[in-house]
C-alpha cells in the first residue's frame, strides 16, 4: 500500500512494558485506518552523564510535512525540558492534529489512563465483600503527582463505607527501609489493619513479603491489594488483587482521536479510558485461575539465559567496534552486529553530511580550512532489508528515508537519534516483524556501542590533524613550509643510506640568500622574510618528487637529490637563478632577490660522506658568492 501520510509518535524508554504495550495499540489501530506509524524515541533520564545532553537530538528527525496527526506520551519523559522543547517543536512547526498521553494538563486534547477510580473500587471490594472495617493505605513519597490521586480514591471509597480516615493513611519512598518503616508505624496503631491498600504491586509485594517475615498469614489476618497488575504478582501464593491497566486500548484511543479530529469531529479535552480492578486471592477471593508455576519458572529461566546472551553479544560488540579505524569498517561490522535484533526486518542507520566535522577548537589550532557542507543531504550509510544489505546512497531531508524506501514502504519504524554528548551524528530507524515493538532494554546499550565507535571515528580524524599538525611543528619550517633541520635530518639519512646502498648519485646542494642583511636594514624585517619565502617558492618549483628540500635557518636551504646526471645538477640551480630573475622582472620591489649556491655531485660508497658532501657544497657556495657581482637595491651600483 502506498502511504503518503502517517501518524507521530514522541514517546521515551520505549523498552518499557508501558511504552511496548502503548505503541503496539498505536500501531495495529492506525494500519486499521490505513496509516503506518513513526515512533520518535528517545532515553532521557537514564543518568549518563554528559553523553545524555545529545537526547535532545530527536528533534531534528521528524519531517512536520510528512504527517497526518502526532502523538506525544508526555508522562514517558523524565526530562521535562526535553519534553518541553519537544512540544515546542509541535507548536511551531506542526500543523497536523495532535493527542497528549498524559495524566497531567495539556494545551493538547489529552488521553487520560484512569487508574484512580480502581482504588475507590478495591476499597468498597474489602468493605462489601470482605467485612473489612480497618482499611490502611500505604502511599508513595517518591511519586506524590501519581499517589495523591489514588489516596483521594481511597478517601472516597471509604466514606462510601462510612469508615473513619483518620490515622489510616501512610507513606513510604518504596524503598525496603522505607516500607518497613511505614509498617512499623501501622502495627504501633491500637488495633491492626484488617487490609492494606497499596500504592503499587511492588509495594504490596514488599509488603506481604515482610508480614510473612512477621509470621502473618495473608488474607486471613491482613488482606493486601496492589494497583498495577505486575506479573510476578499473578504468580505468587496467594495471587495479588490489583490494578489491570489497558495499556493498549490508550494507545487504540489516541489514535481514534486522531482519526476523529481529521474528520473536523469535536473531540472532548479529555478522553479517559478506565482501569479496572484485577481480583486475586490476596483480598481472600478464591483462586480462579490456578498458578501455572512451572511456565513462569521456565520463563524466568529463558530471561536470565537472554540478559546472559545479550551481555556476552555486548561485550563483544563493544570490543570489535572499539578498535575500528573508518567507518566503511564499522558499517561492515554493525552489519553482522545488526543480525542479532530479534525480528528485525529492515535497519538503517543515516548519518548528517557533518557528522564527523572537525571541531572550530581543531581547525584553529591545526590551522585546517572548513570543509563546505551541504544541510539538507543525508547519507544513508547502512541499509538491511529482509536479511539483504542494499548499497549506501545519499538522500534530502525532505524525507527521513529514501524516496524509494519510504514511500513506497509497508513498514511502521522507530527512529532513534545517533549522538554523543552535544555532537549528532544522524539516527537509526528500525521497523520489525508483525508490528511488534521490538526495542528491548538491551538495545540501549547497543546504541550505545555505535554511538561510541562514530564518537571514536571523529576524535581519531581530530587526533590525527594534530598528530599531523605536530609533526609539521618538528619537521616543517613555518615560514615556509619546507622541511625544517629536524625534517631533513630525520628524511635525508635513510634516503641517503638507501642511495648508498643502491650505489644511486645523489647530489647536495647549498643555498644562500644573498644581502639578507641588507635588505633587513634597508627594508625591514617582514621583506626579509618575504625573499626567503621568494627562494623557497624557487626551489619547490625547481625540484622533483622524491626530491628533498629544507629550510636550515636563516636565509640557508639545504637540497638532495637522486639519480642525478651533471647536465641534470646544474639544471636545477638554473632553474632556481631564471625563477629569481623572472620574479625580479615581474614584480616591483626596491630590491632584488637573488642566491648563490654549489653542489656535490657523487655516487657515495659510505654512509659517512654525507656531511663530507655538503661540505664540498657549501664551500662552492661562498665561490659562488664571492665571484658573483650583487646588486640587491635597484638604482644603486
């Protein structure tokens, strides 16, 4: 099917049974009304560090152009700043319809999980069907937005009941310190609580563990109740009365709300969909549905030997991609790696033009011009499709994929931000078999993994311009590029040893500027420099490759040459005098820039003789010095 709308969702720690559940309603209700789903997600909150401020990433993936309503699950954020920037987003750029998951006030029309009103429910449950008359809660200090409404559900269901409140309501910070503390104050009361109402399962979990400590007997002395249904819940003795959420049908109502207001239909600012209480034998309710121990156990089993997998897939993705030197061998590598995400059925990874460009602190102090980027183009650098890897290609941000992957696609996707710190690299986008939401908590660290080897790849090309820049310190002459004393030496030995070796000619040369001194009196020092610079342009331009050419100092170069002839000697200083002398002619200088020179032509036999020869060189030299006539200032004689 062709799609040229979808609907958005911003949603964060999609790993999450809530946000998994979420997300899965979203989906398999939006491909009933003939849209795919974008899932923006991200992993704020998760005390990173530094590497966390890249979170804010996210924003620069969704195309406003590319949907036909948005989704936002407000209450997945730990970050509120990230969750503000994104609404910031939405409001300036989105003109699309736009549903809030949220539980607290939007300016968006909100879907609202009513999960307070089961605590009223369980509350009359104890009092009418139990004959409770002592009902305790025990609330969170850790979440006080989410406790305080179910405590106010627990009041009400209690003045249904015509019992007293006071000194029946409790708060602990859900540690197990913290319960048993709030315990020790309950059982200092008169007469102990017929039934403990919970915050949530975790909670009354704790609970019930420490009562059997205490060789209480549940529900016969004390009944307990949770408020969300946890698994583990279902599968002790006695089963645990809670909370079923229908996570799922938020996700089914938010995008109805969308089909709704898409259709100019008035949709209410807030649409609630309610939880319902979830009977087990902890509130003396018999069993209805017996404990299947062994699965459980077996599932457990399967969990454990998973995290034991994926730690050990980790670690060996973590060693192979550290030590990767370019990134067409990381994208080799993360396509093995790429295998291992289960019922993963197409894997991009897009990174920005810029995504390794070199930092303005870099640039600056290996003086590195700034490459010239293009904003709108984006690379896909990693493509799997079905098993099947496809060639790498570049694409605009008019889309977030391909042209001819993502309009013709078939696929709902997750997309995830690539980033380290505050450098963004691109994002991933993932899509899986049968619409399921396959983003597991072990993917965190995957991301991780890549995010490091891009991080690694751009402080290497950093590295390197410093390493080169270092080296150009040590062995180049700043003024004029040509190797230094140190650069020659360190090149000129083993070249020479090597010609020796070969029995190779090799002739040395000696350069002198002429009247240096002359011409910094007279002129200054800045043109001084500037007819060393003028000498040195000749002598490059004089040279062949392998050729080897230095600044000594001063207004003195040293040359080495290989396979030289005489006729081939004497060229090169020929070459030098008619570059100076047409200089002289083209340019209008007060001055003339001149040089004198000599060389030692030989096939060397020991590797002692080259100081020998440039010795011979730099006596020619001061020969040619003295018997040349230097008239340096023009007009004077």
């Amino acid at each position: 099917m062709y799609h040229t709308k979808k609907i958005g969702v911003f949603i964060s720690h999609i790993y999450g049974d809530y946000q998994s559940r979420l997300c899965s309603g979203i989906i398999k209700k939006a491909e009933e009304y003939g849209y795919l789903v974008d899932i923006f997600a991200s992993n704020d909150g998760e005390n990173l560090g530094d590497y966390g401020k890249g979170e804010f990433c996210i924003l620069n993936i969704p195309r406003p152009d590319n949907y036909a309503g948005i989704i936002i699950a407000s209450g997945t954020y730990l970050l509120t700043s990230l969750e503000q920037e994104i609404k910031k987003l939405l409001r300036e750029h989105f003109t699309c319809p736009i549903i809030d998951i949220n539980q607290k006030p939007s300016v968006y029309p909100r879907v609202v999980l009513e999960n307070n009103q089961p605590v009223k429910d369980l509350v009359l449950h104890l009092g009418r069907v139990h004959h409770h008359k002592n009902i305790c809660y025990l609330g969170s200090s850790t979440h006080p937005d989410y406790n305080i409404p179910r405590e106010c559900a627990f009041v009400d269901g209690m003045h249904e009941l015509s019992l007293p409140v006071e000194d029946c309501i409790y708060s602990c910070d859900e540690s197990r310190e913290g319960i048993e503390q709030a315990l020790k104050q309950i059982f200092s009361q008169k007469e102990l609580p017929d039934a403990i109402v919970c915050y949530n399962d975790a909670v009354a979990l704790t609970v019930i563990s420490m009562l059997r400590d205490r060789d209480y007997r549940i529900p016969e002395q004390i009944a307990i109740t949770g408020c969300d249904t946890l698994e583990f819940g279902q599968m002790t003795a006695p089963t645990l009365t809670s909370v079923t959420f229908p996570i799922e049908e938020v996700g089914r109502t938010a995008v109805e709300q969308i089909a709704r207001l898409l259709h100019k239909e008035t949709v209410e600012p807030i649409t609630y969909v309610k939880a319902t209480p979830s009977f087990g034998t902890s509130c003396g309710c018999p069993n209805r549905h017996p404990i299947s121990s062994y699965f459980y156990a077996r599932k457990l089993d399967d969990t454990i030997a998973n995290l034991e997998q994926n730690l050990i897939l980790n670690m060996h993705m973590s060693a192979n991609l550290q030590g990767v030197d370019d990134i067409d061998t990381g994208m080799d590598l993360l396509a093995q790696f790429a295998q291992s995400l289960p019922d993963c059925k197409e894997f991009y990874l897009c990174l920005y033009e810029d995504w390794d460009r070199i930092s303005s602190h870099i640039r600056e102090i290996t003086l590195t011009t700034e490459d010239i980027y293009n904003s709108d183009t984006v690379l896909l650098k990693l493509a799997i499709k079905d098993g099947k890897r496809l060639p790498e290609c570049t694409f605009t941000k008019r889309n977030i994929l391909p042209d001819y992957l993502y309009d013709g696609s078939s696929s709902s996707y997750i997309y995830a931000p690539l980033f380290f710190g505050d450098k963004s690299f691109g994002y991933l986008a993932l899509s899986f078999e049968n619409a399921k939401v396959g983003y597991s908590f072990f993917f965190l660290s995957w991301l991780l993994n890549v995010n490091t080897m891009l991080k690694g790849l751009c402080d290497k090309k950093n590295l390197g311009l410093l390493v080169g820049r270092l080296e150009d310190i040590y062995t180049k002459d700043e003024l004029t590029g040509l190797l230094n004393r140190q650069g020659f030496k360190l090149l000129s030995t083993p070249a020479f040893e090597k010609a020796v070796e070969e029995k190779e000619a090799v002739c040395t040369y000696m350069f002198d500027l002429d009247c240096l001194k002359l011409i910094n009196d007279t002129f200054g020092h800045a043109e001084g420099d500037f007819a060393i610079q003028v000498l040195a342009h000749a002598l490059e331009s004089s040279i062949e490759e392998g050729d080897l050419c230095s600044r000594q100092g001063g207004d003195e170069f040293q040359v080495m040459t290989f396979g030289a002839t005489p006729e081939k000697a004497a060229k090169l200083a020929d070459n030098v005098d008619k570059y100076l002398s047409n200089y002289n002619k083209l340019h209008t200088k007060d001055y003339i820039i001149q040089a004198s020179y000599g060389y030692c032509l030989r096939v060397p036999e020991t590797n002692s003789e080259l100081a020998e020869m440039y010795e011979e060189a730099d006596h020619s030299m001061y020969e040619h010095k003295r018997n040349k006539d230097k008239q340096i200032i023009k007009g004077r004689s």
